[in-house]
C-alpha cells in the first residue's frame, strides 16, 4: 500500500485544543529515557522490573494493527510492517538500546489488557480513556487525531446532523462506538466532544476498515455512515472506496503508548518509554515522522 496522499482538509483537524500534559513519571524526560542515569540508551543505565527483563532479551514486543493506513500497514511486496506508527515504536526501541519485534493481536485484545506477557507495549494508536486507564498504563500523548464521520459516496447525507436515526459502522471496541453509545469518556484534557445525533445506532465490524469494505463489496444498506480517524476515512477514498467525508470532527483523540497495567515491574519501563517520547516530541523525531506519513501534517500537537 502507498502512504496515504491528503489532508487538504486537515484546517479543520489543527482546532486549537488544550495540550494533554506529559505523564507524571517522577523523573525528567531525559532522566526516564535513561533509566535515570547517564548513558545513550534506557538500557545501558541501572534498569530493574520489566525493563530489565526486556534488556537482558534484547528485544521489545510491540502490538501494532496493521488494519490502518498510514499507522500501521503490512507492505505485500517486502513483508514488512511499515508506517507511523511503526516508525515509532521502532525508534522507542532504537532509544532502549534492543530490537523490536511486532505482533497483531486484535484490538479487543489489547485494550482489554491482562496480555499475560504476550507482548510488552503497544503502539497502535491506542486512545487514553478514563476507562482503559483502570486497566492500561499509558505515556503522554504521541500524536493525536480527529475522529471522522463519513457516508457512502452515493449518499445523499451531507452533515452530521443527517444521521440523525441512522446506522453508523464502527470498529469493535472503539472510542468510535462509544462515542455513538454515548459512553466515550476522554480525558478533559482532549477538549470538546460533539453531541451524537438524535437516534444513531451503532454496528460493528472487526476494524475500522472493514466498514468501508463493506461498501466496497456492495453491502450499502447495512449502515448509512462510517467513523474512524480521519487519516484512515481520508486513505480510503486515496484508495478509491466509495467514501465521502461528512461535517467537522465528532472529537479529538489523544493516543498514547499502552502498557498491561496487570504486568509486574512495569513502573520502570512506563518512565523509560514516557522519557523516550518526551524527548522524541522535543527534537522533532516525531514531527518529521509524522510529516513523513502524513504528507508535511504535523499531527504531534493540538
């Protein structure tokens, strides 16, 4: 798959918002990515817990799902994973000093935690939730995305307010469907959250995606709209789904690195990973990957 070629829209993504703030590790960016003593990567400092464990492998398990594009996507002709966030996790591990490795459980998986040490981290564009917080770790905010709403390019829905009484499709176990619930429960620090239209029911399907697969296959009477990120709504009409954009966005979502909160010793690599993307937002390593993949957008920051 290409990298994804848009974002003319993107004016309505950069709203001014309130930043999230940075995770309260205890100690300094530079200070947690260094295990809190000197040295050019977390594990060539004093490391204990998982952290440790994850030196001494010399290997970090990441979970990535490679359903979206340009976050994560399998490239058919290398067998490679590749995109943003890929990149990403790649760079955290070049900054504990280990390799990296992926892995693509399903999302309900991941966000449902107790991974019983089957991966160690994920950076899958997981979004911070008051809920998931009772059950995942998470570091600052690395990027963050508006959520879109979309109907078939045949329809005759123009805004946010047509689907009123509609059938929205969503990915299971999404901030998309619980936002249509009306159970999403961001952090205050996220900002405004649009009110659901009058009447909208959800239907769900593995991931985000297969919504828009769905239209593809001829399947338009199953659900009027589609909500997802905005890149993916935006790369699958690049990619020639039949998708239309529809209104502002419902919400803003910050995502974040996730961890099992029920993994023991976790503490120090949550503040090894939080330091490590402090310091990959200051030297703009995550800028110039997100301008990378989402052709010169800078999605880093609210």
């Amino acid at each position: 798959m290409d990298k994804m070629r848009r974002f003319a829209i993107l004016p309505v993504a950069m709203l001014v918002l309130a930043a999230c703030q940075p995770a309260d590790s205890g100690d300094s960016p530079s200070e947690a990515a260094s295990g809190g003593a000197t040295g050019d990567t977390a594990c060539s400092g004093d490391t204990d817990g998982h952290l440790a464990a994850i030196c001494e492998a010399g290997v970090l398990v990441v979970s990535t799902d490679p359903a979206y594009p340009p976050q994560s996507f399998l490239n058919e002709e290398t067998g490679e994973y590749e995109g943003f966030d890929i990149a990403v996790a790649t760079e955290i591990a070049d900054r504990l000093g280990v390799e990296v490795e992926f892995t693509d459980p399903t999302f309900d998986a991941v966000v449902a935690g107790n991974w019983s040490g089957r991966w160690d981290v994920s950076v899958g564009s997981v979004t911070v939730t008051e809920e998931r917080k009772e059950i995942l770790d998470f570091t600052q905010p690395y990027y963050y995305t508006p959520a879109q709403l979309s109907v078939h390019a045949d329809s005759d829905l123009a805004s946010v307010e047509d689907l009123a009484g509609e059938t929205v499709c969503a990915g299971e176990a999404t901030t998309y469907l619980f936002w249509i619930e009306g159970t999403l429960n961001l952090p205050e620090e996220a900002g405004d959250i649009a009110e659901v239209p009058e009447g909208m029911t959800a239907t769900t399907l593995p991931t985000d995606i297969d919504c828009a697969e769905a239209w593809r296959s001829g399947r338009t009477d199953d659900f009027a709209g589609w909500l997802t990120a905005l890149p993916t709504a935006q790369g699958a009409i690049d990619e020639d789904y039949p998708v239309k954009l529809v209104g502002d966005p419902v919400f803003f979502e910050p995502l974040a690195v996730a961890f099992d909160k029920a993994a023991e010793g976790n503490e120090s690599l949550v503040a090894a990973v939080d330091g490590i993307i402090g310091q990959m937002h200051e030297d703009g390593t995550l800028t110039s990957l997100s301008e990378e993949w989402y052709d010169g957008v800078d999605l880093t920051t609210q």
